[in-house]
C-alpha cells in the first residue's frame, strides 16, 4: 500500500471511529507501529488529525476534507524536493527548524547521511531509519516550531561540522539579508551556520523581499537558496546579483509523490 493510501485510510477510520490507538491502526493496516507513528505525526502536521496520548483523533478543523492548512505547503513541498536533489549520499548535513525544513527531511528518509539538527520535527521524521545517523542538538525547546534553542545548543555546534546547512528563514532580501520572527533564535542561527562548509536556505515565494525583526546574517553567507515558481522575478535577479545562486523549483508536488 502507498503511504498516500494508508493516511487517506487513516483519516477515514479516525472520522468513523472518532480515535483509535496505534496498535490497533499498526494491526488492522498491517504495519509496524513506528510506520503508524510517522504517518500519524504527518497528518497532524497537516493539520488533518490531533495526537493523544497513545493514538490520535479526528480533529474538527479537517472534517470533511484532507487538504493541508497551510496555503503554501505544496510550495514548500516542491522546494524540499529540488533541495533534496542537491543532497548526496555519504553528506553530513545540518537542518533547521522550520515547516519547509520538515519537508525536506521526510525526502532523506531513505538515503545515507547524518544528519545534524535542532528541530524536533526533522528529528522525528528521521528517527530509526536505517541510513541516517543522526544528531540531535539539546537545548530549550521553543514552543510551537518544535525547535531547541540556547547555550546548549550552541555548545554542541561548536563541536559539530557539517558539508551543508539547510535552512528555513523567515524573511530574505537583497537589502537586509536573513531575518527570522524570533530573536532568541538569532545565535542558534548563526551557530548553525558556521558548523556548516555552505548553506542553502529554503524559502517560499512569500518570505522574498519580506522583513521580519530579527537580522540573523547577510547574504555573504549564502551559498544557494532554493524558492518556488510564484517567485518575483525582481527578488530573484536582485539576490542573484549580490552573488546568491538561486534555484526555483519547477513546481507544485503532487501528493501522490510523497514518502
């Protein structure tokens, strides 16, 4: 069975029954209970479900549709998967936190990597598959990105060195640089930076050009950044002239093509 098949299959059951277990999910679609874990963490990403201890229920939001809350996930989606291309096997890559960043990780599930990470997320969409050493970086738990931030955190960089840092942003442009919504995120932001040889940022079409508060660095620390099709042309060229190479995605992922 697909996996795009066994979450509908999921969705469908939890809407009759209300919620249910992973043991009984794992045994009636006959699975192992960490697949049924996985693809429960998915759908309550996507906000088409909500976690309860031991299982999952329907959440109210979804009733009657299976679409994702955010807008632009199929945006972010189709960046993951250029990302992912520039990804080779062997690679120590750094990952932020982030929802794109989450995309990504769940399209290295099945290469060989280790990975270095402060989201809790990208953590749990990598845990246990057999190719993925990964790395884990401590520190306070910033609520709702899922994300470990502080001393701790940067500690554990200092003694940390990645080929490729992948990193979702809040706002770029050629004028400010990076800027992220969080200030206390700023140091664990750049610590991951310099553990990392290169870095790509991820970023959709809506972060171009866009302010947020907190100046994480400048554009001289950007190797790559990879955005979608609805991309302002001007954005790209001026990035592109402050020396940043930009690969825009084809275009929206279809869902039947995710892991």
């Amino acid at each position: 069975m697909l996996s795009v098949d066994r979450r509908a299959q999921l969705v469908a059951r939890l809407r009759e029954d209300g919620q249910a277990s992973v043991e009984i999910l794992a045994r009636d679609l006959g699975v192992t209970p960490s697949t049924i874990r996985r693809d429960l963490m998915r759908l309550a990403n996507d906000g088409a479900l909500v976690r309860t201890y031991g299982g999952a229920a329907v959440s109210p939001a979804s009733a009657g549709r299976l679409a994702p809350l955010d807008p632009r996930l199929a945006a972010k989606r189709a960046i993951a998967a250029a990302a992912a291309d520039l990804v080779a096997d062997g690679q120590t890559i750094a990952i932020s936190s982030g929802t794109t960043a989450r995309e990504l990780a769940w399209r290295l599930v099945d290469r060989r990597l280790t990975v270095i990470t402060n989201g809790l997320d990208i953590a749990a969409a990598l845990l246990d598959r057999p190719g993925i050493e990964l790395v884990v970086l401590g520190g306070v738990v910033r609520p709702g990105m899922h994300s470990t931030l502080g001393h701790l955190a940067e500690l554990a960089l200092r003694e940390l060195r990645a080929d490729t840092l992948f990193m979702g942003i809040g706002a770029v442009s050629a004028e400010h640089g990076l800027m992220n919504d969080s200030i206390p995120e700023i140091l664990t932001d750049r610590a991951l930076r310099r553990s990392a040889r290169a870095c790509i940022v991820l970023a959709d079409a809506s972060k171009l050009g866009a302010v947020a508060p907190a100046f994480v660095f400048g554009l001289e620390q950007v190797d790559t950044l990879v955005t979608d099709a609805d991309a302002d042309s001007r954005e790209v060229a001026a990035l592109e002239a402050h020396g940043v190479r930009v690969i825009v995605a084809p275009g929206p992922e279809r869902s039947n093509q995710l892991p």
